[in-house]
C-alpha cells in the first residue's frame, strides 16, 4: 500500500508555480490576485478560506479576503461579486461555500464572471467541462487527477466508482475521470443516497472516490484487492483529547480499508490540500488569460 501524499504533491505543485510566477513577473507579467467572499462565521469555511488566503501569500499571489454578514441580502452580496467582475486587477473569485440559508447559491454564482470562475462552478464552467473544452475545473476533483497524475496511476480501462454526487465533487470527478485524457479513459458509476447495490459496485472497483461526507462510510467490506482508494471527506467530529476540540474524519475507515489498497489518500493530508493546490493553478491561469 502507498499512500497517497497531498502534501508532498501540493508542496510541489506550489514550488512550480512559485517558481512560474517568478520567471513571468521577471517578463512584466501581473500578479495573479484571488478574491474570497466569505458570508458569516461557518467555522470550517473559516478554515478553508484561511488557509486559501495564506497559501496565496507563500506563493507570491495577491489575495483579498471579503467578509460579509451572516445577514447580508442576496442584492448587496451580489453588488460585492459584481464589483469584483470590473475590477481589473482580480484575476480570480471565490464565494465560499455554503452560504446562509436565505441565499440562493445558484443565483450567486451565475453572477461570477465566468472568466474569473477559478472555482468552476459556473453553468459555462461545467459545461465546458461535460464537452471536454479548457476550463477552470472544480478545485477538489480538479486536485484528485493532479494527485492520480503525480503518481502515473493508471486509469485508462478502469472501473471508477464515485460515491456522492455534489456539483462541487462527486459529479466532476465522474465526469473527468471518464473523459478521453490521461489520467481519465475509466468508465464510471456514480453512486448516490438512492443507489441500492452500493457494496457490490464498490468491490467491482479498481478507484473509489468516497465524496459523500459520511465519516467512516466505506468499511473493508467494500473494497477490493489493490483498489485506489481517494476519500475526500473532511468532517469536523468532536474529539475531547484535541486543542480545536474536534478532529478531521474522512468517509473511508481507513485503518482497515488501507492494507486493501494498492494507493490511498489519508486525511487529513491528502485530497484537502490537494484542493487547495488546483485553486492555485486555477487562478494563475486566470491571471494569463489578462
Ligand atoms: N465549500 C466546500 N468546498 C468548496 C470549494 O471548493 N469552493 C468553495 N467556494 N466553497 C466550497
């Protein structure tokens, strides 16, 4: 079993990317600047954004983070977004997700501009996406095949099974692992809370992706011999013995389900900072697209 180090790809994906930036501003080129809208006080988004915020500044980007009341109305949260769309020098926006229950995230995220989508999850986005065409990708589906790239797993033939089908995760993954690239070429079964078979399809699958935020969820039971296994959960369970008084759990259990594995991610340290790695590539290609 080899794990499958978020870590150590993330580390090297920033260090190209530090290394591009410096080499394109050496050339006159703009600092790639990232915006973050983050509306209220959703601890884990807290967390999230963050760490965007900090990964931007050790690579050389130029970030601005705007903090909105959990009580905003859409019309004013919109104003910020559209403020950012005109702004010459933002290259990139994020609104971090979810948002309060009075506002609708599908109106929201129409109103980024699609050039500056680095999170991908405008209807243009996706839509390229399902056509095959250069978009910005989703970060965390985006960061699994940079992570299964980084280590020449193959993938071409294969039988990939997604578990959870979110627009953020579930449902692009599915879609770029069965596209005709390298890695892609699988052939996919998205599963979701009304599939019936589940273990069986699972222990027909040579790659897992666990993106349903069930701590725990896929046992041993489930996984054959010499699987890849990719778990994306990241959910907060209380845990008395930490400082934060929780600690990190993804869906797979992996203590039991990693000797199966031909390669796993862990969590924490896998599939999360992966993310955040294909938000910084998102955003410096938005930024050469000036
Ligand atoms: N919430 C959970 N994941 C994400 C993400 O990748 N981007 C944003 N904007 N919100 C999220």
């Amino acid at each position: 079993m080899q794990l499958l180090d978020g870590k150590l790809v993330s580390q090297s994906i920033k260090d190209s990317l530090k290394t591009k930036l410096i080499e394109a501003q050496s050339k006159g080129a703009k600092i790639p600047h990232l915006a973050a809208i983050l509306v209220g006080n959703n601890g884990a988004s807290e967390t999230y954004v963050a760490s965007k915020v900090k990964n931007c500044a050790e690579i050389g980007f130029k970030s601005t983070l705007i903090r909105l009341e959990e009580s905003i109305d859409e019309e004013k949260l919109i104003d910020a977004i559209q403020q950012l769309n005109a702004d010459n020098d933002i290259d990139g926006i994020l609104v971090q997700l979810p948002l309060p229950k009075h506002i609708n995230e599908e109106k929201i995220i129409n109103v980024i501009h699609p050039g500056k989508d680095v999170d991908g999850f405008h209807p243009i986005s996706v839509g390229k996406l399902v056509q095959g065409l250069p978009t910005f990708v989703s970060a965390t589906p985006y960061g699994i095949m940079l992570m299964l790239e980084h280590y020449n797993i193959e993938t071409k033939g294969k039988h990939a099974v997604v578990i959870g089908r979110s627009n953020i995760v579930g449902r692009p993954a599915s879609i770029l692992l069965s596209r005709n690239t390298n890695p892609g070429n699988c052939t996919v079964t998205l599963c979701h809370s009304h599939t019936k078979n589940l273990k069986e399809l699972c222990l027909q699958a040579d790659i897992i992706v666990a993106a349903l935020g069930k701590p725990g969820f896929l046992t041993a039971d489930m996984v054959k011999e010499n699987a890849v296994v990719v778990d994306v959960g990241i959910t907060r369970v209380p845990d008395a013995a930490k400082k934060s008084g929780f600690a990190i759990k993804g869906d797979v259990d992996f203590a039991n389900v990693a000797p199966k594995c031909s390669y796993i991610t862990p969590v924490p340290g896998g599939v999360g900072l992966m993310t955040i790695a294909a938000l910084l590539m998102n955003t410096y290609n938005a930024s050469l697209q000036k």
